[in-house]
C-alpha cells in the first residue's frame, strides 16, 4: 500500500499568509514557508499560538484574510467549493479526539471514506483491509470504537485517513489524549507512513516524541513562525543545525 | 456505477435513519398527514361543491323565453334563427304550446291541476342554451325587446341567483387556494425542522463526511431521501383516510341533501391520490433540503 516516491516538490507552501478573525485578532501573521513532498514537519508552540488556524487554513475550513496558500499546487484561497471534496481526498486528517462514529465498527469507519466516494463493495473491502493491517488493527475490524483503548482508536483515525491512499497526511494534536508509551506506538505508524513517501505536517505538545525524533520543527508564536529548525527539538536548541527566522 | 451506489447509501442511510429517529419521523408523518387530509378534504369539498355548482351553472345556463299566444310561427323561427346564428349561443329550441303542456301533464304532481283548467294556457317557449352564465344577461335583454315575447313574464332570468353563484364559486376558489397556501408552509416547516433534528443527531457524521471528500450532494441526499420518504407515508396515510371517509360521506350527503346533485367520483380518487403523493413528496424534499442546506455547506 505504502511505496516511496520523493521528488521534492513543494506540497506545501504559504506565501505571506495574514490570518485574521472577525474580532480583530491576527491568528497568523505574515506566514511564509514550503513543505517538500514527503517531509515530516512537526509544528510546535503554545496553545493559542496559532497552530490550529494554520492547520484548518491547511485543510481549507478557512481561508487566508491575506497573501496565498498552495497545497498540492492548488491556490486554497481561490479553491471553488465544488472543487473541494477533490481537494480533502488528497489530504489524510488525523485529530487528537479520534473523531470515530461509535455507532460504527472499526471497518465500517475505515470504509466511510470510501463510501462517500461510491466505491464498490469489494474495493472498499480491500482498500480497508491494507489500512487496518498497516495500522496493526487487522484482527479488529468487527469491534466498535467502544472496545478499543485510545491508542486503537487513533490508529483507525489513522487507518480511515490512509485508506485514500492520501500524498498528505495533517494531524492535529494525534498523542494528545494518549500515555507516552501509546503516543509512541502511534508516532511510529507515523514515521512508516512518512518512509513511504507521504508528507505528513503534525501539530504536537509533545516534547518527547519531537525531540526524540529529531525531524523538522516549526515553532509558532503568536501567529508567527519563529524557528525552522530541519532537525530540530522541541525547544529552541542553539546546537541544533537548521537556520532561525529571528 | 458510482451514481447507482450513492443512490443507494442515500437510500439505505434514509432509512435507517427514519427508523433510528423513530420518534421524530412518527411525530413528522402525523403532523404532515394531518395537514394533508386537511388539504384533502379541502379538494374533496371543493371536488362536492364543484359537481353542485357545475349541475345548476348547467341549469341556468339554459335561458327560456315565453312566446306569447298571438305570435306568428314566422316571427318565432326568424328570432330563434337570429339567436342561433349568435356566437355565445350553443342551442336554440323550439317548444310548441302543446309539447309544453304534455311536459307539463306529465308531472304527476300537477294532476289535479290539470283537471281543473280549460284549455292550454301555457305559452310557446324559446330554449335558448349559452356558452357562458355572463351570456345569459345579453340574451334576456334581446328576448324582452323582442315583439314576440310574452309581455307578463318575457323569461325566467334570474340575475342575482346567477351572479350570486359565480361570486360564492371565486370566493371558494381563492379561499381554497388561501388554506391550501398556508398548509404548505406549514408543511415545510415541520419537515425543516424534523430534518434538522436529524442533522442535529448526525452533525458528527456530517462533520466526518465534509472532511474526507464527500460532496455536498453525497451528504445532503439522504436527508432529503429521509425527508421525500417522510412526506410520502404520510400522504399514503392522508390517503387512505379521506378514501375511507369520502364514500359514506356522500352516502349520507344524498340521503339528507336529496336535492342537491352530489355523487361518488372514482376519477376524482384517482387525481386526489396523484395530488396527495405528489404533494407529499414535493413536501418532503423541499422541506428536507431547506433543513440540510446550512448544515452541509463545505
């Protein structure tokens, strides 16, 4: 299911991208940076700094106030509607509340996607079945979220996002409601998913698993980018190589 | 293939739905049915009142003149000729003093009458029968100019009665249409706001579907299927109602309202089942996707 393929196209990229809310607040200012095909790029920063507006900017839940955002060589500001369930089709989305159906059973989740497309039977049968056995879930697809712990919950989540076989993958806080050693398990489906040649930009709080990963890090503070370090730790690292933005 | 497999997620999804939300839908199909067997009855009444008012617009549209005694038969046939050749008038018909009075005789109510007069003092009469009731004014002008007709009682126009009856008929009409108005907003308002509950139950899943690619039209079409197939019973129950109700409250209309011409109509069954259906349907996805249009907006 998961093949690389690098050519280091930009999948990403924001071009001094304002965002500002009806009250007045500058959710994202002035924001500039490009995200190659198949990187890993972790976005840190306090809650309230801005990680989210750029993540629902990414996933086109909202559109920039200023300058222009590209995902997929596609100008999201200009995107019409009717073209975006093409556009969410190419993007993965992982969030930190799982945000599965509990009236559903892990495959049925995992084929909703597939679904909505009005693919046939047997091609959702064997789409979710790669899904499910690269997640580590193929032995629970019959169970309901309520049977599972909160690491398999995410690793449906991950497994519905995948089942697209999307080049982008967007996860919003995915370790946020899980202990280390589960954060750890779903970070590394992650990092194999990632090997496979899939981008993957990940909004994190968590310091271990950015550190211990040593991939890039965007930090964020008040709504602008502060560090991009390419192998960069949580925490602003002097030692570490990359180049800072102020 | 892709189209017939949404088509039938939206189906299966609806009703699964439908039964999911079961106390909803019941309270929705009531209160649709209810205000369907409302309009229903309105059409079947209008449907009554229509037969009643199309039997005497038939009778009145048929002016007689009376011929008086001394009229040569020339001068009779030159006005009926002078009449017929008039556009607004279907038929002309002679009816000889003598035709009148065996019609006359012929009623057994008037058998003691007959013994008692001498003679034949009913007079010659001028059929006249018009297209339209607006007509029939014009033709009663013609007729009392006319030398030939009879100077005491020249016709039998009755011009209230008939302008009387064409101003109840546009009234019945526009007031009909008035409620018939005002059920269908009441209609898409329940609907509306059944389907909204729904979408409530559902915004989850509403949320998921927008986020994985589905069009606007993959998420909205089961609710609107939800909503046609909510529209739909409730008119087949609507239906099944008033048929219920329609025969016997003819029945007993023509027993008690002897005089007036009111009868059972299979067609009129056939026309009230297209409109109901049809209405309830059109109810149910105009409803349904006024309900889901905010909601689904990507």
């Amino acid at each position: 299911m998961l093949a690389p393929k690098f050519n280091n196209r930009p999948v990403i990229s924001f071009q001094r991208v304002w965002k500002t809310y009806p009250n007045g607040t500058d959710a994202l200012r002035n924001i500039s940076f490009t995200v190659p095909e198949g990187d890993l790029v972790f976005l840190v920063g306090a809650s309230g700094a801005g990680k989210s507006s750029l993540v629902r900017l990414l996933i086109r839940e909202e559109k920039p106030t200023r300058g222009r955002l590209f995902v997929h060589g596609q100008d999201l500001g200009s995107l019409r509607r009717r073209h975006l369930p093409h556009f969410r089709r190419q993007v993965g989305l992982v969030f930190q509340d799982f945000k599965l159906l509990p009236r559903m059973t892990v495959h049925e989740n995992v084929a909703f996607g597939l679904q909505a497309l009005g693919e046939s039977k047997r091609v959702i049968a064997l789409q979710v079945g790669l899904a499910l056995e690269t997640v580590g879930l193929a032995g629970m697809a019959q169970n309901y979220p309520n049977e599972l712990s909160g690491g398999e919950q995410q690793r449906v989540a991950i497994a519905r996002a995948l089942v697209h076989e999307p080049p982008l993958f967007i996860a919003d806080e995915p370790t946020g409601n899980l202990d280390p050693a589960t954060a750890w398990e779903i970070m590394e489906v992650f990092l194999r998913i990632n090997a496979a040649g899939v981008t993957v930009v990940m909004a994190t709080h968590n310091r271990e698993i950015v550190d211990a990963t040593q991939r890039r890090v965007l930090a964020i503070e008040r709504g602008q980018i502060v560090r991009d370090d390419h192998y960069g730790t949580y925490h602003e690292d002097h030692s570490a190589a990359g180049f800072r933005l102020r | 293939m892709k189209i017939i497999r949404q088509l039938a997620f939206a189906f299966a999804s609806a009703w699964q739905n439908f039964w999911r939300n079961l106390a909803v839908s019941v309270a929705a199909v009531m209160s649709i049915a209810l205000i369907l067997v409302l309009a229903g009855t309105s059409l079947l009444l209008g449907h009554a009142l229509g037969q009643v008012l199309d039997s005497y617009r038939h009778r009145v549209s048929v002016l007689t003149i009376s011929v008086a005694d001394k009229t040569p038969l020339a001068s009779v046939y030159d006005f009926g000729g002078q009449l017929q050749a008039r556009p607004e008038v279907v038929s002309v018909r002679f009816i000889t003093k003598d035709e009148e009075m065996r019609s006359f005789a012929s009623d057994p109510r008037n058998q003691q009458l007959i013994e008692q007069i001498e003679g034949n003092p009913l007079p010659a009469k001028i059929e006249v029968t018009v297209t339209r009731l607006d007509d029939i004014k014009r033709i009663d002008a013609l007729a009392r100019q006319w030398r030939g007709s009879d100077r005491t009682d020249p016709t039998d126009y009755k011009g209230d009665f008939i302008s009387n009856m064409v101003r109840l008929s546009t009234w019945l009409t526009i007031g009909g249409l008035g409620m018939l108005a005002v059920l269908t907003v009441a209609s898409v308002v329940i609907v509306t706001n059944t389907i909204r509950t729904a979408v409530y139950h559902r915004r989850q899943e509403i949320e998921l579907m927008k986020l994985v690619g589905a069009t606007e039209w993959f998420v909205r079409g089961p609710f609107v299927v939800e909503g046609v197939m909510t529209g739909v019973i409730a008119a087949s129950l609507a239906l099944g109602v008033l048929l219920a109700a329609y025969r016997p409250f003819v029945q007993r209309f023509q027993a008690e309202l002897f005089f007036l011409p009111l009868s059972y109509d299979p067609h009129f069954v056939h026309v009230l089942a297209q409109d109901l259906l049809g209405a309830g349907a059109a109810l149910g996805a105009v409803g349904s996707y006024v309900g889901v249009r905010r909601f689904v907006r990507l």
